[in-house]
C-alpha cells in the first residue's frame, strides 16, 4: 500500500502574486516513488468539466509553489489548462527528512509523479499533459520529457543544468579534475563536520545585504529573492539556502544525457540577457543533434530579457504567456 505523509499545509493565500478570480484553487498531495509526499497548489479554470489538458510546473531551483511556479500554474489555469504547481521533495510544504537535499533522479521522479497525479485525476485527459520547468527546473523538465514518454510537451524557461553548474562552475570555469577534486573533498569534509554537530549546515541563500560590487546575475537574483516582488518565507533562495552538501550527487550525475531522443514537443525559453542563457542554447544545441524528433522543437529567445524576468515578467510582461498557451494548445489538442 503507498502511504501518504502527513503534511502541514498552509490554507490561506501567501503567494508573491495576487489571486485570480478566473480559477479555482486547491491544495493537493500527491506521492512519488521513493515514497515521498509532495505538496501542490492545484489550479483549475472556472466552471470546468470534462476532461482538459493538464500542466505541471515546478521550479526555480531552491524556490517554493507560492513564487513564480504557482503564477505560471494559475495564468496557464486561466488559459484553459488544468495545473499543478509543486514543492519538490525535501522543500516547501513537501515531505522528506532530511530537509534542503537535492538528487538528479529523486527531483527527476517529482515531475513523473506530478504527471502521476494528475493522469488520475477526473479533470485531466490522461493524454493531454505537459509539463513546465522554471531555471534549475527546466534542466529537470528536460530529463523527466526524455524518460516519462506520457509528457507531450514540455517547456524549459530561464534554464539551467544543475548537475553542469556544479560539476563545472559557472560558464565552465571550474572544469577540471583539480577543481572537481577540491570540491569532492570540501564536501566530503563537510559530511563528517554536520555529523559531529547533529546538523546539517546551511550553505546560505542569495547574500544580504547585497555588496555594490556584486556581480550582475547575483543582483539580478537578490531583486527578486530578497525584496518585497518575490521573497517568501518557505523559499530556500530567500533564507538560507540549500545544505552545503545538499547538491553534493550532482557532480558526478550529469542529466540531459538523452534529450536528442524526446519524440513529443519542447520549447526552451531563455531571455538573450540571462547569465544562464548558455545553458539554454546549449541544452537546445544538443537536443537536436542527431535527432529524428526536430519538427516539434522550439527555442525562443526573449530579447532584453535577464534570468528573473522569466520569473515573474520583471514589472515588463517578459514572460510571453500567450505564446506559451499557443505552443500547449498545439501539442496537446
């Protein structure tokens, strides 16, 4: 028998976005397969019947359901789509002990078991489901639509590969045995320092107060995650941050290994701006290489776009919603 946690969850409304009055919202849980309970904000359009289209979304990568994976669930709601914004394992109001780890397969397994969830559920066209992952989110979108062949089209916004990132530092600065060596053994260190203090240390959030001399993708981040437009008090990027060993597996577990196999449609979304859109247009580069399954594959890029403005629209509706709808609409008609 699959059991459920049980969990916590918040009733009242403490999104960064305000609520639409064109949906529906609930709370939900759903179970993956190591047995963890994941918590969800589901969303559906007003006076709905019959079976829709659903989408899942998740991400950013240490963020929370109430940032800007529950705006893109309720827009996309107000669209016409059934979602389901989640908190991966170990996060949020999601369960798993203990708290702030991350793992390639077990958030890889989260998006299946989104997928899981909402194949089941009376509202959803088992057929009709896609899936949308928000920066370190989207590189888990991208492996979870390589492996899970009932996903039918997947978007990857404002991406990264989180398993690249920290095997090879940012822009790949830090790509060599030497450097990967000195990391292994930090880490290693570290196991044995938490165990001796009964806890894990935290590796720490977006820094505050921000130095003037930060670089520009830090105040990028801090503009969102420290400020009244996106902090949330459950969001790991807000507080203090991921355990430091919490990303120790990624080194050595590089995802995205299959993606120039997806049959069904992708579209990797990046802003020309965003420090990260390398991984973006690499990640789409290699998704195409040697591929039979090129029709149905999109990159699109939005000029004068940083990394957060693919968040939440950063106060200049960056994130084009309606082209989103479009490309669900398309592929899962």
């Amino acid at each position: 028998m699959i059991a459920k946690e049980e969990l916590k969850l918040t009733q009242e409304w403490d999104k960064t976005f305000e609520k639409s009055d064109k949906v529906d919202h609930c709370k939900v849980t759903f179970v993956n397969r190591y047995g963890i309970t994941l918590a969800a904000d589901m969303y559906v359009p007003k006076n709905a019947q019959g079976k829709h289209a659903a989408i899942a979304v998740s991400g950013p990568f240490g963020a929370v359901k109430e940032q800007c994976s529950g705006l893109y669930a309720q827009t996309m709601a107000e669209h016409g789509f059934v979602t389901l914004a989640f908190d991966p394992s170990f996060t949020g109001e999601s369960g798993g002990n203990v708290r702030y780890m991350a793992s390639p397969d077990i958030n890889t397994e989260d998006f299946m078991a989104a997928v899981d969830f909402l194949s089941l559920h009376k509202l959803v066209d088992p057929e009709r489901i896609g899936i949308i992952g928000i920066c370190g989110w989207g590189g888990m979108a991208l492996n979870a639509a390589s492996l899970d062949t009932r996903i039918k089209a997947t978007v990857a916004s404002t991406m990264y590969d989180m398993t690249r990132v920290n095997a090879k530092g940012y822009f790949d600065a830090e790509d060599s045995e030497e450097a990967r060596h000195q990391k292994r053994a930090a880490m290693c260190a570290q196991r044995l320092e938490d165990l001796k203090n009964g806890e894990y240390k935290l590796g720490g959030g977006v820094v505050d107060p921000l130095p003037e001399d930060a670089p520009y993708f830090v105040k990028d981040y801090y503009d969102y995650y420290k400020t009244k437009r996106g902090y949330h008090a459950r969001s790991l990027n807000s507080n203090g941050g991921w355990n430091v060993i919490g990303c120790e597996s990624f080194i050595n577990q590089p995802i995205l290994q299959y993606t120039n196999e997806i049959r069904n449609a992708v579209m990797i979304m990046h802003g020309d701006k965003a420090h990260s859109f390398y991984f973006g247009k690499d990640a789409y580069a290699n998704m195409i290489k040697d591929s039979k399954y090129t029709d149905n594959k999109e990159l699109l890029v939005i000029e004068g776009a940083s990394h957060t403005d693919l968040y939440d629209g950063g106060n200049k509706n960056a994130i084009p919603f309606d082209r989103l709808a479009d490309f669900f609409h398309q592929y899962l008609n």
